[in-house]
C-alpha cells in the first residue's frame, strides 16, 4: 500500500476524532455521530489496504520477486 493511503486515513481518522470532540463539547450529538462514522471509514480502509498488502506479499513470495 502507498505511504499516500496510509497518511489519507490517518488524516479521516484525526478529522473524526476533532469532529467528535467537537460534538461532545458542543453538545451536538450529530456532529459526533459524524467524527465516530469518520473513524470507521478510515478504520475500514486501513483494513482494505492491510489485506492488500498480505495478498501482494503473498504473491510476491510466490513469485520470488522480493529476493535479488
């Protein structure tokens, strides 16, 4: 997985948990609904990428494309 992706959902992730904070201080239960779903996005797509990056290790010792 690209470096990108990782830093795109730690990035979802840190806005969901500013929106909750925000909500819980505000007393606006919607706005924290809304950070909670943020980080279960980003916690869904880190999971996504994670097993991506199993497959693609697998293939990769398969197919000998790791060793020089």
């Amino acid at each position: 997985m690209s470096g990108t992706d990782r830093l795109s959902n730690a990035a979802e992730d840190a806005k969901g948990k500013v929106k909750e904070g925000t909500g819980k201080a505000t007393d606006n239960e919607q706005l924290e609904a809304e950070g909670k779903t943020d980080q279960g996005k980003a916690a869904a797509k880190d999971k996504v990428e994670d097993g991506k990056d199993a497959v693609a290790e697998k293939y990769n010792d398969a197919t000998d494309r790791n060793q020089d």
